[in-house]
C-alpha cells in the first residue's frame, strides 16, 4: 500500500542463561556490503548481535541480557515517559494516545535475552506503553565509510481488528532534536522499522527537509514497505537493517529486512542542502517504541484508533540492536 499521509505533526518527530545462536551467527558474512542476518532463525530464542565480518568493527550493541523484568540498562537507555517531551508538543507530535512509563510491566526484559515493550488498557480505559532511546547521540558514519543499523525483532503478535492502533517502531533522530523539539525533520529522521495495525508489513522511511512539502514529501516522508519474508512480521522474528553508506557518490541510505533491501534514497534525490542539515551534525540516536494510535494507524484504517476490539498485552521483542561501521576501528563502544 502506498505510505499513508498524515502522518508527522508539524513540528516534531513522531518515532537467567541465554542461549546463543553461535552456529548461525558466527557464519555472518557480506554480500554487496550487507550483513547475511536474513539467515538467521525466525524463532524467538535469543541471539547475540553478528560478530562483525573481516574489515568492519563493532560501534555499540545491546543483547538485552538480564534478570526477567529487570529495566534495560540504564547506561545504554533512557526510559521516556508521559505524553511528550518537556516542551515538545503534545502526543509526541503524532496524535497517539498512549502514556509512556518505565513501569517493569510495560518495559523490561524477560529473562531470556529479549527487551518487552507491551500495551496495557488499564480500567479506566487508558493505554500505557514504553518508548526508550540510546544515551548515546553519535551514531554516523566517518568519511568514506558506512554506517550499519540493525535490530533483530518480533513485532505484537496480533493482526486484525484486535491489532487496530497498534505502532511499533525502530528508528533514529537526529541528535540536535534531543533538548530542542522543534527542528524536525530537518534534523533527519529514519525509521528503520514501522508497522500499523498487525498488517504483514514493514515501512522503512526517510523524514528531512521542511514541514509541509520539502524534499522529503513531509509529512509522509519518503517511505516504502515490504511483507516480511518467510513468517509474518507479527509471527517471528526478523532482522530490520539500514546503512548510511559515505563510500559512494552521491551519499545512500539503504533499507532491508532479512538481509533484503527493500528501499534506498540517495543524497542527489533530495539536494545537497537538505542532506547537510539531516547529516552535518553530531550523529544520531536510536528509539524503540509501541505507540497505540495517532496518524499512522489512523491513515491506514481510515478511522480513530485503537476501537473497543483492540486487545492489550501483545508485547514487541527485540532480541538485540547493533550498530557496525566498515574500515578501521570505529572508537569507543
């Protein structure tokens, strides 16, 4: 289905033991410069993030190790909670109606090496939700390398009319947003992974520019989506992608789930000075969140959601978020 419009306010972003997969992981190769993740196993079982192949190195990674309903850490993430940034606009900016809390019931890890971000309709009809973000705000590519994000997920498992407002998301905002909420999207935001309303689908999409219209086709962005290979995106798991790639020219940003690129959008698409604002700065962070309703799901079903079908408790899992950079040594972890 084409990318829905509506969907950005105007101002603002949305956006014990472990086993180890070491058999498949540790066979992790390139092909035209992508990470084989896509053979991993769809199952849930819990994997570390791929060791990186011959000349990239290892930026940062969570695997979500730690005791079941244990916060994630607190020196990688910061918990959002509320309706919004402190001076940022209301509903995050996307008309979703969820309150964010750190409360172990609505984020915290399982026991077994996943992260749960899960839903809750409390009795007074309220939703609650998790949304958290990296510490770290650096995340970008040196010159003439490229820069490789990467999640390992299972979307709520939940599809139909039961799935209605559900918005689970993997994405990055430029660091200048943090602090400011109101210089988006010029500041750059990729969403590297997004879905609505338990459709088998993933949406990877680019926000930059000006709000309405810009290079970027704001509020729509520049998006393309795709059904999950093999299991349904809601079903199992499945490895979202992207990479800032500096090596080439023009610049490229390139989209993939299961090690198949779906999307890319080059730096000669949108011009030269809407690439600099979105990448001329300090880097980016990194977010993971399940939004009930706003502008997204709402577009896609063409009505408000969530309605009185949908069914609290389905929980995203993320297995594990890396981030890996091509050449020499890539700093500090």
């Amino acid at each position: 289905m084409p990318y829905p419009p509506l969907r950005r306010h105007s101002r603002t972003p949305r956006k014990a033991h472990r086993p180890k997969l070491v058999t498949a992981v540790c066979t992790a190769l390139f092909t035209t410069g992508l990470f084989i993740t896509g053979a991993l196993p769809t199952t849930a079982a819990a994997s570390s993030p791929p060791p990186p192949p011959p000349g990239w190195s290892l930026v940062w990674s969570d695997d979500f190790d730690g005791a079941a309903g244990s916060p994630p850490s607190p020196q990688n993430w910061i918990t959002d909670t509320g309706h919004g940034y402190p001076g940022g606009p209301p509903n995050w900016g996307t008309g979703e109606i969820q309150r964010y809390t750190a409360d172990p019931a609505n984020v915290s890890l399982d026991g077994t090496g996943n992260l749960r971000i899960t839903p809750l309709k409390g009795a007074s009809g309220e939703w609650t939700s998790s949304r958290i973000e990296t510490r770290r705000t650096d995340f970008k590519p040196a010159e003439g390398r490229i820069l490789r994000i990467e999640g390992r997920l299972q979307m709520p498992n939940v599809t139909g009319a039961e799935a209605l407002g559900y918005w689970p998301a993997f994405w990055a905002l430029g660091s200048p947003y943090r602090g400011n909420y109101q210089n988006w999207p010029s500041i750059g935001e990729f969403d590297i992974m997004e879905n609505v309303n338990g459709i088998n689908s993933v949406w990877g999409v680019l926000h930059c520019g000006t709000n309405p219209g810009g290079p970027c086709n704001e509020t729509s962005g520049i998006g393309a989506d795709r059904a999950c290979p093999g299991p349904a995106c809601q079903s199992a798991m499945h490895t979202y992608g992207f990479e800032w790639d500096r090596s080439v020219s023009p610049n490229q940003l390139r989209w993939y789930v299961d090690g198949q690129q779906y999307h890319s959008v080059g730096e000669d698409r949108i011009g030269a000075a809407a690439w600099n604002d979105m990448t001329g700065h300090g880097g980016y962070f990194l977010l993971l969140n399940v939004a009930m309703g706003g502008a997204f799901p709402n577009g896609v079903a063409g009505h408000a959601t969530p309605t009185a079908s949908t069914v609290p408790g389905r929980s995203m899992l993320v297995d594990y978020v890396a981030v890996w950079q091509s050449g020499a040594t890539a700093g500090r972890r």
